[in-house]
C-alpha cells in the first residue's frame, strides 16, 4: 500500500510537470496542428498511473512501447498495437503513437502511420539527418500538421486478426476534414529471409460510420492514382513486407466533382479548410490552408480554374478525370473551379 500511494505521488508530480507542457503544444479545441518535436504524456495503462491523473489538464497518452528503430520486426507490430489500443481506449484517451526517425528505413512506413494515427507527430532523428522528403508528406512548410478527427483505428475485418503473423493486411482508418476519410493499408510482417506480398483490398465497407454518399472518389497516395468506387467494388492491393499505402476517399456525388485536397500530403483532404457550391452545381469554392499540388476528381472537364481570384493554368486527364493545379505560397488560398 505504501508503494502505491508513492508511485501515486510520483505519477502525480510527473504528470503535473508534463501536462501544461502538452496541453500548449496539443490543446483540446485547437486548430489541431501539431509542431515537430511536441512533448507528450508518456505511457501506461497500469491502474497507478490512470488513477494518478486526477482532473488531468490533458488526457493524451501513449499507446504502445518505444520506436525501436534497430528491430526490423518491431515496425509492423508498433502500428498495429497503437491501432488495437486505440479502439479500445480511444473512448478517455487521446492515442500517443510515440516518436519516430523520418531518415530511418522505415520513415516513411512510420510517417504513413502517423498520418491516419490522429496523434500528435514528433520525430527524433539527429541533426542533419532527417528525411525532409517524408515530413513533407506530413508537414507544411511553416510546420503544422493535418491531423485526423479522431484516434485511428483497425477496420472490421482486420480487428480480430494477428496481421504480424497472418497474410492480412492491416488497414487504419480514420475521419479527415469535409466528410472525406483516410484509409492507411500496411503489410504489417516481417521474417529475416523475407515474406511473401500480402494481397487484399479496399470498399466502402472499411469507413468509419456517418460516411454520406454511394460512391468515392478515391486517391492512393503512393501509386498517385485516382479511381472512383461504387458501394459494391473493391480496389486490390497487393503489398510486399512492411509497404504501405494512403488513401484519401471523398464522397463523389451527382454533379460529378470530388475535391481531393493537396495531394502531395499524406492526408490529401485535411488541407481543405472549407469547401460550397453553387446553386446550380456549377462552381466549386475550396479554401486550402496552405500551397502544394491540388488535386479534384471531375467528370468532365473544366471551363475555367481561378487562385485567389485570378485564372490558373490547370491539368486535366479526361481518361482518369483528374484535375490538377498548382497552388502556390504558404498561407490560406482559395480556389474556385467552373464547370461548363
């Protein structure tokens, strides 16, 4: 009993001195961005340190061991343990997924993870040794980050499997910005002589509930390749050990017109800021919150695309319908697109 209540005062103590820390770095109401390097709540679901955090300023914790970068076995298994323990204790607690090293092997498997986590992202590398190509999939020039809604989470039919083990991928879901959702897919084993690629696939049937609409516009990061899905088809995947894939899925309704976001981050939707049409579904107005490759599912081809209330060049595909425009600067940018 005299142990307890000291780890009690400890615990205590500790998260006193950690919390206001957080709390300025990742508070709840915020803008939900996240600097490099935030300092963060530590883990641990033993009653003590639970019990501990009486009225805690900030209910972020972590949710799996260390980042272990010289065990090759070890990556899988961490995206997979932070996703299990985030359906389940995602409910009281906000998922810490811990730190990892954008230069290492295994960054942009980690920062893929990170992405679709709705955890804070810090990373831990040495100076001068980062993988600035990787953060930029995650961070925007003046360092903020898209962050999800909501703790990511397994889909239904890899929640009950060991995808460290069996020929199952693992596949994260998670809710952005606009109604659009992101879906990470991970080949989650390891074996030192290798294992074989894991194929599976990806439906309407993986998103989080309250997804409106019966068809997606649906963007794979990775591949860059846009695609459009009925509620009854399925995009197959096939991943080699510890690959993965992002996808951003946006509702595609009758007007034909599925703004993906800035697809040059992982989590391509949570740059849009706010997004309207017109009454007669002619024009799309989208505010982004920073510059980078905007990219929109059309089913037709544009009549005219404007940045900030000037006409911009643009590129359309009409084999895969795909919009493009480069959005320059690094602040707030509105574009508006006039279908004929």
């Amino acid at each position: 009993a005299e142990r307890l209540e000291f780890a009690g005062l400890y615990l205590a103590d500790h998260f006193d001195a950690l919390d206001p820390v957080a709390t300025l770095t990742y508070a709840a109401g915020s803008t939900g961005h996240v600097s490099l390097g935030s300092l963060v709540a530590p883990v641990s679901f033993r009653d003590p340190v639970m019990l501990a955090r009486q009225a805690p300023v900030s209910n972020l914790t972590r949710t799996s061991t260390d980042f272990w970068p010289n065990k090759p076995e070890s990556h899988g298994l961490h995206l997979w343990v932070n996703a299990q323990v985030s359906a389940w204790f995602g409910h009281f607690v906000h998922p810490d997924w811990d730190m990892f090293q954008s230069g290492h092997t295994m960054g942009l498997y980690h920062a893929a993870g990170r992405a679709v986590s709705g955890s804070p992202v810090y990373v831990s590398d040495k100076p001068g040794t980062h993988d600035v190509e990787v953060l930029r999939k995650l961070v925007t020039p003046d360092g903020r980050v898209f962050r999800c809604d909501s703790p990511g989470v397994p889909t239904r039919d890899c929640l009950f499997a060991d995808v460290t083990k069996e020929p199952v991928l693992l596949k994260i879901s998670n809710v952005s910005r606009g109604g659009a959702q992101l879906l990470g897919v991970f080949n989650a084993r390891y074996a030192e002589t290798g294992t074989e690629p894991v194929t599976g696939a990806i439906a309407l049937a993986d998103l989080s509930e309250g997804f409106i609409g019966e068809r997606l516009a649906v963007y794979a990061h990775n591949a860059k390749e846009l695609r459009v899905l009925a509620e009854a088809d399925r995009w197959e995947i096939t991943l080699a050990q510890l690959e993965c894939e992002v996808f951003t899925l946006v509702p595609l309704f009758d007007y034909g017109f599925a703004a993906i976001g800035l697809s040059n981050y992982f989590n391509a939707a949570g740059a849009v800021v706010e997004a309207s049409i017109s009454d007669d579904e002619k024009t799309h107005d989208l505010l982004l919150e920073t510059g980078g490759n905007f990219l929109a599912y059309c089913e037709a081809a544009p009549q005219e695309v404007e940045i900030d209330g000037d006409a911009a060049p643009f590129d359309y595909d009409p084999a895969t319908k795909a919009l493009r425009v480069t959005v320059g600067g690094t602040g707030l940018s509105s574009v508006r697109v006039v279908m004929t």
